[in-house]
C-alpha cells in the first residue's frame, strides 16, 4: 500500500527538500577542472553537517561516501576517491540529506571547465525529461504516464533510458513504494493520489541503453562506456500542480539551528 503523507509529513519533506537542494548546489559550484571527487563528497558532507543534517546515503546498504559522484559514463552510484576531474568531464552528483526523520533526495549533472556539444545536449535532454516527467504527476495519472513522458522525450532525441535503476517513492526511508521506471513495460502501473512524495530521477545514456556494475560494487558505467547524465527532484503530488520539494529557495531552518 502507498500511504500519502499527511500536512505534518509533507512540511517536514519541504525542509528535507530545501535542504537537499542548497546541498546539492553549494556542492556543485565546486565541481571544477583538477578538484579530486573525494574533496567534492568532503565539501558535501560539511555543507551537512553545518546544517545540522545527515547524508541519507553514507552506511545505505554499506555506501561507503556522503553522496554519489558519476564521471563521464558513470551512471551512477559513483564512489569518490583521489580521481582529478579533467576539463570537458561531466560530473552527476547526486544528494540525499535526511532531516527531521525525512529524506530529500536531488541530483543534477554538470560539466567541468565546457564541454562538447554532444554532452551538453546529453545534460539538456535528461533535465528536460525530468520536467516532462514532473510535469505528468497529477492526481489521476499512473505512475506509467511519468514513465512515458521521459522515456519519449529522451528517445526522440535519439538518446536511451537506463531500464536497471529506477525512481522511488520517498519519505521516512530513501527508498519507498513505488518505484519510478523511466520506461513504459506496458505492466500494471499505480494511481498517483495527493500526498504521495516521489523521487523522479531519469538517467539518460548517449549511446545504448545497458549498463554494468564496476568491481566495486557500486559503480554503474555504461557499456559501452559513452557517457550518461542524471537529473532528479523529490516532487509533491497535489490535488494542482505537482510542488518540487528539493527545492532551496524554501529552505527554512529550526530556530535552535538558524543564526
Ligand atoms: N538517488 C539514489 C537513489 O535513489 C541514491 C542512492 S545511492 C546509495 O537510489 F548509495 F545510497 F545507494
Ligand atoms: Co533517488
């Protein structure tokens, strides 16, 4: 059963959301030619903890950093370490913060230094796609009609959606029901109701479509090792427009924890 969250739920999910967000955009404006992703994560986790709120990913099912970091044809789940990131490299980061026992879960992709013109249409047409995606959860639709806004758009570009790893539901835990496929499989698909909080998170490849895990156990490449881009919010159905939660402008800290 997926149980909509109540007023109470939803105005802790803003925080957890803004928060996220001012996370996830502090952190990218260091993502620049020669910075190691270790010293992104770090600048991550302290812009966290300042404000008084954990890494919803660190310790998940043994997660070793604060947030991913995705280089290139990394799709994601990417591990941070001593890599230097290179002039026309793009970097998908991705933020989950937890705060006030909910998760706010964001990402975006940008490149380092410029980059070629094939991969900023990769990063426009992901980002797109997350919009046409956000755009399609009203009350009334299924989650499927999500599912065929991005897949489309991405396919008409003649990009492909990574079918392994999905969007989510999210609220007290990172991973709810229900999951948030990037493609149409024409199987039965849920109703979206006013108060459900979903994570919409297409991750889009140049190339094909496959992808494989690195050695590591996290990592998700590409096969055939073109690069791929990640766009995510956390979005509020409502009975109007859909309310994108990660969302910084919003962001409103306790009283114990402002100043
Ligand atoms: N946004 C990703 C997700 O929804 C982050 C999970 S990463 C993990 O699955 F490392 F924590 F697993
Ligand atoms: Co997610």
């Amino acid at each position: 059963m997926i149980r909509p969250k109540n007023e109470k739920e939803i105005e802790a999910m803003r925080q957890a959301g803004a928060l996220a967000n001012h996370v996830l955009l502090e952190t990218a404006k260091s993502i620049q030619p020669g910075v190691t992703t270790e010293e992104i994560d770090q600048i991550a986790a302290k812009c966290i903890e300042g404000l008084g709120a954990k890494s919803a990913f660190i310790g998940y099912k043994g997660y070793p950093c604060y947030t991913c970091i995705s280089v290139n044809e990394e799709v994601v789940h990417g591990i941070a370490g001593s890599r230097r990131i290179d002039v026309g490299d793009i970097i998908s980061l991705d933020v989950g913060v937890v705060y006030g026992g909910f998760i706010g879960d964001n990402a975006l992709t940008v490149a380092a230094g410029g980059c070629t013109v094939e991969k900023q249409a990769l990063m426009d047409v992901t980002e797109t796609s997350l919009q046409k995606g956000i755009s399609q959860a009203v009350v009334g639709n299924r989650v499927s009609d999500i599912s065929r806004a991005i897949q489309e758009y991405v396919e008409a570009n003649g990009m492909s959606v990574v079918r392994e790893f999905v969007g989510h539901g999210v609220g007290r835990s990172m991973h709810e029901e229900p999951q948030i496929p990037n493609y149409v499989d024409g199987g039965s698909s849920p109703r979206l109701k006013a108060g459900m909080t979903i994570a919409i998170e297409p991750m889009v490849n140049l190339g094909a479509p496959e992808v494989q895990i690195l050695q590591d156990g996290w990592t998700v490449i590409t096969r055939d090792q073109k690069p791929s881009a990640h766009f995510e919010h956390t979005v509020l159905v409502t009975d109007g427009e859909p309310e994108i939660l990660t969302c910084a402008t919003r962001m409103v800290l306790k009283d114990t924890e402002r100043s």
